[in-house]
C-alpha cells in the first residue's frame, strides 16, 4: 500500500474486516505506520484474539 499510493498512513482510522491471517498481518503492518486500526470480526474467539 505505501508503495503503490503516495498517502501519509500515520493518524487515519482504518477499518480491517476479519481478523484472519491476513488481517493480522495488515494489523501489524497499518498499526507500524501509525494508523489506528478497527477490526470487525463474526467469530467470537477471533474477535477476543484482536
């Protein structure tokens, strides 16, 4: 994403829906950057994990 997009990433709010291995990783990633991170996850012991 910051390659491919020329955005400032630090304090915007972005939404990750699930919270599988990808949105784990993107979690990581985005939280890296600076940005404040929800997640919107169905199962509830994923959604404990996040």
């Amino acid at each position: 994403l910051k390659r491919s997009t020329d955005i400032m990433f630090g304090g915007k709010q972005v939404v990750i829906c699930g919270y599988g291995e990808v949105g784990k990783g993107c979690c990581q990633a985005l939280k890296g950057l600076g940005c404040i991170v929800y997640i919107t996850e169905i199962d509830p012991i994923c959604a404990l994990q996040a």
